[in-house]
C-alpha cells in the first residue's frame, strides 16, 4: 500500500509522557451533561458510482465556499456533519436537520446525489481502497488491518455509514449509569437501527455486516467494551479504561520524529506501557490508541478544532445512517443521558425483564445477544435477552421515547417488518 504523509489532523504532542495515572486523571475529567452527534453521508454521482478523490477535494471547497462545515472521513464519498453540545432532543435534530438540508441541497446542485446507505454492501473492499482519501492515519491501520489478515476490521473507516451519539458526563456515577444502561440496550440499538441493505461484497447475506465489522475487532477493541461490561462503579470504570488503555496492543503510533509507525512487524504490536521502554509514551501515542478503540460504546475524548483533548464523554456508535436513526439517537441521548428519572425507569424496567444493567451476569447476556444480533440479520428481534427479547425491549424502549414524533412511527415500522430492503445499488 501506498502511504501519502498528512499529519494534520493527528495531534502532536510528543512531550508529555503518560502512564496509566494520567490516563485516569484525564477521564476523571467531568464537565457539563450534554450531547452531540456526527453523522456520516454518502455521496455518488446520478449513477450511482463513487467518488474520487480529486471531486471529494472540489466538493469540499463548494460546501465551504457555502459556509457548510464538512469532516474527510477515509472514502472519499463519505462526508461528516457535526451538532454542537445540545441538552435537548428537539434542539439537536433541528440543528442536524438544517445541516443536512443545506448539505443536500449543495450536493443536488453540484450535480451529484446524497445516498442513504449504512453498510456500502454493493462494492468490494478492494473497489473502496481504490476510492479512498489519501490519509497517513487511516493509510497505517487499513495497512495494518490487511498485512494482519483483518480484512474485515478494514471495512470499517471504508464501508460503513455512521450515526454517532456523544454523551458528557457530570460525574463519575452519571459516566457509569449511562454506559451500564447503554451496554443492556446495545444489542436493542443495533437491531432497530440497522441500515446495511442486507448485501456483503454484491452478494445477498443475513447478517448484519455493521456489527460484524465492529465485531471482529481484537485485544478487546470491538462489539461492547469489556470496561463497561467489567466495571462495578464509576472510579472502577475509570480505572478499568486508562488500564485497557495503556496496555491494548497499539496498531500504529508515532515515533520519536512524529512519523507513523505500522506496528506489523512479526506480529508484535506494542502498548502504550511498552512505549514507555523507548520513551514513546507520549499524549499523542495516548490519543491513538483511544481512538483505536472501535466499540460499539465507548469512553473517548472530547476534542477541539485542533485535535486537543477538552473533556471526556460516553460515544454510542451502534446506529446506521438511515430515515430515522439521527432522531431517535439524539432522544435515546435525551433520555439515558440527560434525564436521571427517565434513565432510572428504564434501568428498572429492564431489571424486571432480568437485565438488571449492574450485574456481571447481564454482562454476559448483552454480549452474547449483541453477538446474535450480528448474525441473525432478518431474525435479531426474535434474539433472547433476560426473560425477554430484543424486539419485545425494543418495543418497549419506544413507549419511553414515544413523543408522537414520525421517527418513533418508522423505528415501530422498522420494529415490525424488519430490516428494509436495500436502500441503493452501488456501482463502480
């Protein structure tokens, strides 16, 4: 593989060296409750074929000539949209709604199509290799992926279509019911907001290659966190991430001169503890390998334009792109997040269906459902958890979020028939 050096978006900090302490330290950060989401769309051209990476460069500069703020992610047809901190569901849908009206009406008019698409099933991984932006950073882990024989892992940054839910915490215990609450309803979220068009490589599959994906990640990267499934209070979840942290293989990091580093040499992938024989244990080595960390739910930093860490905060990466996967994360946002009682009523109804969301044993069963939902793509609401299953608590999380909204309507459709049939034919 060809690697074009662009290092700009990774922050350098090559002078602070952290140890596990200062991870934890940088955790117990709190800051004001509040919530944002990202949301990844595709763009092709009338016929329905990728972009390349010269028109992803023209289109950006249209978006910003019209004051649209856009994130590169590593296709070249994908392209981010971001919320501000909101502390209300109907605040952060109205935002992104304007965002992506503006976003789409630009798109139209520079002659090309906005495509809703969770999982790009229709093209190889190879034909999204060779749609890609060219980026030192995601250059280094679709290398390590591939050299590696995780094919799979390398369809992630490339293939999929992402609803990202972000979640400040006020404190330690909010970071803990939050997550413990969100671990329980992970395999619920995944089932209802999938949007994968049920194809694998141009090929008809029933499973949900999403949460495959996520899935197949290794040292304990991928599907739910065994932080968040292990932890028995907040100070203990805290501990339990800066530990994971600091002695999780690393893919990459960055070397005494701030050069990338592919960690594929003989199979030996060296840890942030392990850095620090060489003096590599720096914040920017930190912050790889957080965001190396591809759960499905996860602790992560909050950063500003320059990539610096501000804060901290719960990221819930389950959901597709789809027609309403925004509005109904940004509600589950509102509602496990932001508001105490309401969290509290669903963590007690959970309880009485056997998923007490504080117990090693409902730790066990969320893992094994997630695993279940990822295979079962027609099947995941007939999945057991507790004395229940994932279409019943799905139902059942809809009465709470109810607000008579259409996104409520089409999650109860969805809920109902099941996945929808593929969205888009994806040519090259």
């Amino acid at each position: 593989m060809t690697t074009t050096p662009n290092t700009a978006k990774i922050a350098k900090d090559q002078s602070t060296l952290v140890t596990a302490a200062d991870i934890y330290t940088d955790y117990a950060i709190t800051q004001n409750a509040a919530m944002g989401t990202e949301v990844e769309y595709l763009v092709t051209t009338k016929a329905g074929q990728l972009i390349s990476p010269a028109t992803h460069e023209v289109l950006k500069a249209d978006f910003a000539a019209a004051g649209i703020a856009v994130s590169d992610e590593p296709l070249a047809s994908i392209f981010e949209l971001k919320t501000g901190a909101q502390t209300e569901a109907a605040a952060m849908i109205a935002e992104m709604d304007s965002l992506s009206a503006n976003f789409n009406a630009r798109v139209k008019k520079s002659g090309f199509v906005v495509r809703q698409a969770g999982y790009l099933g229709h093209i190889t991984l190879n034909d999204a290799m060779a749609a890609r932006l060219p980026s030192e950073r995601a250059d280094g882990l679709l290398e390590h992926f591939i050299q590696n024989g995780q094919e799979m892992c390398a369809r992630q940054p490339l293939m999929t279509t992402s609803v990202h839910l972000s979640l400040s915490y006020a404190d330690l215990d909010h970071a803990y019911e939050m997550s413990k609450a969100l671990m329980v309803l992970t395999p619920v979220l995944t089932a209802l907001c999938e949007n994968t068009g049920g194809f694998f490589d141009g090929k008809a599959c029933d499973f949900n290659p999403s949460a495959m994906i996520r899935l197949s990640q290794r040292d304990g990267r991928g599907g739910l966190s065994p932080v968040i499934c292990a932890a028995e209070d907040g100070e203990d979840l805290i501990r339990r991430q800066a530990s994971h942290l600091y002695n999780t293989p690393m893919m990459m990091h960055l070397d005494a001169t701030g050069s990338m580093r592919v960690t594929n040499d003989a199979g030996q992938h060296p840890s942030l503890r392990d850095l620090q024989n060489v003096g590599l244990n720096t914040a920017s080595n930190a912050m790889l390998s957080e965001s190396m960390q591809y759960h499905m739910l996860k602790l992560t930093s909050l950063r500003n334009s320059f990539g610096q860490m501000t804060g901290k905060r719960l990221e819930v990466r389950m959901a597709d792109n789809g027609p309403f996967q925004h509005n109904l994360m940004a509600r589950i946002g509102e509602t496990i997040g932001l508001n105490a009682d309401l969290r509290n009523d669903i963590i007690r109804d959970l309880t009485k269906r056997g998923l007490n969301p504080f117990t090693t044993e409902t730790a066990r069963t969320s893992v094994q459902a997630l695993n279940n939902v990822a295979t079962l793509r027609h099947g995941a609401m007939k999945v057991p958890m507790g004395n229940s299953t994932v279409g019943h608590i799905a139902a059942r999380l809809l009465d709470f979020l109810d607000t008579g909204s259409d996104d409520i309507a089409l999650a109860r459709s969805t809920l109902k028939q099941g996945p929808a049939p593929t969205p888009i034919i994806l040519k090259m």
